[in-house]
C-alpha cells in the first residue's frame, strides 16, 4: 500500500483546503442564524463545524471571511450581538439550506427567500428555524482569529430545542435514523447519516482473549 505525501508548507491555500474538505468527511452542517444589530436575520451554512464539548457544552464554527478579508454576515452579527443559533439540516431541508448559501445582498433575509419559518430565540436574540429537526442556541464563548482569511467562534449552548419524535426525554437518548442530518462530502458532495452501525468498545479482557466485537459481526 502506498500513499503520495503532500506538505502542506508549500501548497496554496486552494489546493490544502480541496485536500481537507475532500478527506475529512462527512462533517456536519451547521445551519447558522444570527440577528444583526438592525433586527436584519442572516442565515447561512457551514460545514467547518463540530462539537467540541459537553462540560461546558461548546459547539465550534470556522467562518470564512470574504475574499477582500471583510466579515460574512454570519461573523459579523455575532460579534456584534455575541449571539447565534446552529440549526441542523434534515434530508427534508436540503433545499432550503441550499438556498440560504446564496450570496444575497446584506439586506436580504435568506430563510424568507427560502419560505422557511422563524421562531423566536428563548434564551437569545436570533431566531431559530422551525423545519430543522435540532437548534442550539449559543451564546459567544469566544473567538479566534487564526488568520486574515478565517475566524473560529467557540459558542456555549444555552438550550437545545429537539423534535419531540427524536429525543426521549426520559433518558435523552436521540433516534439517528428519525434525525436523518445531512453531512458535506468534499467539492459539491453530500452524504446520510443513515448508514449505521454499533461497535461496542472493546474490554482488556476481551483484547486478550480474543473474543470481542469486530465491524464484521455488525455487518447483517
């Protein structure tokens, strides 16, 4: 087996990010709504997004700037309100989401032009989306201008609103295949999330004997 190395000190920005956005997959998609000082709502998706963790519970955003290095909107509003939502993207949103990624004038409300609906935030400024399946509400933790180009913002979840078919409260446990959450895939590529399957972790005692869980027996 052999692998072609690639050293990232001498590529161009273009070339790292085809190589990132192409092997690190699938990575959700947040599906941010923010509210800008004027009451102007902005929503737009990124896929540089995960959960970082739970104590606190830190949800992690790499926003982009714009090619002359100005703010999106999405940067700006939350620096401005340190406020914003994650909405996660169900299969029946894709279009939706699709359409939120347009480039629109800053004056253009993008869940309106996609015929989404806005719910009021509870614990912040910016409204959620109601046809996502899951949202966070987050205030900013903080953010990290790792270059001219990128910003990561670190937000602090305040409150999660899941649908009620999804999560059972009781034990909190959360239906994947009912989530149905889309991932982005490398260059116009997206994946399900529905092609599951449960490997137990592994005990010492099972290691040495050699009786334990392989991806094999998962397999029906």
């Amino acid at each position: 087996m052999t692998h072609t190395p690639f050293d990232f000190k001498t590529l161009d920005s273009k070339d790292i990010y085809k190589l990132l956005i192409g092997t690190v997959v699938p990575r959700p998609i947040a599906w941010v709504t923010t509210i800008s000082p004027e009451g102007v709502v902005n929503a737009a998706p990124y896929s540089f997004f995960n959960c970082l963790s739970s104590e606190p519970p830190i949800l992690a955003l790499g926003i982009e700037n714009r090619e002359h290095r100005s703010l999106k909107d999405t940067a700006a509003n939350i620096r401005h309100t340190e406020e914003f939502t994650v909405n996660i993207v169900g299969r029946s949103n894709i279009d939706a989401m699709n359409i939120t990624a347009t480039a629109f004038p800053e004056a253009v409300n993008e869940l309106a032009e996609a015929g989404l609906t806005m719910i009021d935030g509870v614990s912040v400024s910016c409204p959620r989306i109601a046809e996502a399946p899951v949202s966070f509400e987050c205030k900013r933790h903080i953010g990290l201008e790792i270059s001219p180009s990128r910003e990561i913002v670190l937000g602090m979840v305040q409150q999660a609103f899941i649908r009620s078919d999804i999560v059972n409260p009781a034990n909190h446990h959360t239906d994947h295949a009912k989530l149905d959450a889309v991932g982005r895939m490398g260059g116009h590529g997206y994946a399900f999330s529905l092609d599951y399957f449960d490997l137990p972790g592994i005990s010492v005692e099972q290691y040495e004997s050699g009786e334990y869980p392989r991806y094999a027996d998962m397999i029906v």
